[in-house]
C-alpha cells in the first residue's frame, strides 16, 4: 500500500512540475514556430536549413540540433520551456490547433515509405532481408507509427485544416532539393527573418548532404535520435527524391496509389499505375 502510495505522489509530482516527456501535450507558446511532417519526410534537413537561418555565428551540427531546433519527443516539458524564445521545434503531430505558426514538410509517399523502411531497419525493427513489399501495406496502415496515423491522414489532417492559412507554409521536400534558397526564403519571411542571398546560401551550403553526412559519420554515435540505433546503418541516406521508381515492385506501388492516389495528386506528385492515370485523366476531362 505504502509503495502504491508513493508511486502516485511521484507520478502527480511529475505532471505538476511537468518534467516529463509528454509529447503531444507540450507546452506551447503564442510565438512557437513548429517543423511538422510525417517521419522521414526530410523533417532533419529544414531543421538544419532552419538552425543555419537562424543561428547564423552557431553552425548547426548533430551535436548541438537539439538545443537549436529541439526535437519535442526527446527532451521534458520543463526543459523545452527553459529554452530560449521564440522557440523552433521539431514536430511529427497531425493537426494540432495550439499551432499558430507553421512549416509543414510533405514528401512523395513512395520514396517516404522506402526511407521509414530504411530507418525501421536502422533501429532494429525487423532483420536484414526483411522483404519491402511486406513492409509497405504494414507502413501504410501505421503499424509503426500507430499514434500519429499514415501519411495520408496525416498529411489531409494539416491540409484540411490550414492550407492557405496565414502562419502556415506548406513545403514539399521536392521543391525544397530543386531551388533550396527559394524555399528557404518562403520559410525566412514566416519567421520574421530578412532573407538576404548571402544569408540563404550560406544556410544552404552548411546544411547540404554531403555535410550532413560527414557531421554524421562522426557524431551519430553520439546524438540522441541514433545513438541506440545500427551505426552500420546511416541516417542521412541518398537524399534524392524518385529514387521509389527503382525499388519499389509495381504491384507494391499499385497498392499505395489505390489508396493514396487523390491526396498524391492533390499534391502535384503524378501517379505511374496506367489504370489510375487513366482514370484520373478521364476524371479531369469529365470536369471541363
């Protein structure tokens, strides 16, 4: 009784002073701005784009991200309230009301499903060889990420909700490869920074690949979101987009388009599977 006891008032002392990871139920603040994606959507690289934006005397490093752009899943309520404002912070949440300011990352599902694979396979969730067309259909119903949902509920959550919104900028990992200072820019002017060439590309080139990659080989050892994981495996992988038309089976990218194919198209991210094509071009004409 008396170990129950004490069990309680630790976990009521916990919640009061608020030291605990709480995830969704953070606090948060009118001047916040969040990174939101879906995991593996390129969430990492804006917040290295970010953090060279806005800390421009602090190059970011894998050592030092998360006390420039905190991750809200590995560190206390009461830590994340102590840092410095206004904050900028990782989130994978799907819509959340309390978010007044906005970059939402969104990626083609088909290479966002290779690189989940990758990273599950990173973290030891199942063995080398595990084939990826059983993987995809586990994926796409959240079987990894059961709280947050699938990319397509989770990406219609913010869509549905804010799109074209004030404070909310939509940013397609895509677009963000091809003209890296334009899409910088647009993140520049939401944060309320003067977005000057020289302050752009230089944000840009401390946040390439290739610098990731080296910041990486040396220190991912020793940050929190891969320190537990495979070092055999990287973090930072090819950094490219369309590289799904090469790996993923047909039949595996049929099954994702047939159910995903309307929210992907929203999007601009044209559908390979000729019957859905069709389909949609037939549909596109009936509507003229």
């Amino acid at each position: 009784m008396l170990k129950r006891g004490l069990k309680h008032l630790s976990r009521v002392s916990d919640v009061l002073f608020r030291t605990l990871r709480i995830e969704r139920d953070i606090t948060i603040f009118p001047d916040d701005v969040f990174l939101t994606s879906f995991p593996r959507s390129g969430n990492t690289w804006t917040r290295f784009l970010v953090g060279n934006l806005v800390h421009q005397d602090d190059p970011v490093t894998f050592l030092n991200l998360e006390r420039l752009v905190p991750d809200m899943y590995i560190h206390s309520d009461r830590e994340m309230r102590n840092l410095k404002r206004p904050r900028v912070i990782k989130s994978h949440e799907c819509f959340d009301p309390r978010y007044k300011r906005v970059v939402y990352i969104v990626r083609d599902p088909r290479d966002v499903a290779i690189s989940n694979y990758h990273w599950e396979l990173k973290k030891g969730s199942f063995p080398d060889g595990f084939p990826l067309e059983e993987f995809v259909p586990r994926w796409m119903e959240a079987f990894y990420w059961p709280r947050l949902g699938n990319w397509a509920e989770h990406v219609t959550s913010w869509l549905s909700t804010r799109r074209d919104h004030a404070g909310f900028l939509l940013v397609r990992y895509e677009d963000l490869m091809k003209d890296t200072q334009h899409e910088l820019e647009r993140m520049a002017r939401l944060l309320s920074i003067e977005p000057t060439q020289e302050r752009l590309r230089k944000a840009a080139e401390l946040s390439s690949a290739d610098r990731m990659r080296q910041l990486e080989s040396s220190e991912g050892g020793k940050w929190l979101q891969t320190k537990y994981t495979r070092q055999d495996k990287p973090f930072v992988r090819k950094a490219t987009s369309g590289g799904w038309k090469t790996v993923l089976p047909e039949t595996t990218v049929a099954h994702l388009e047939t159910h995903w194919g309307h929210v992907m198209q929203d999007l601009g991210y044209q559908l390979e599977t000729p019957r859905l094509r069709e389909a949609a071009t037939a549909s596109a004409m009936r509507s003229r």
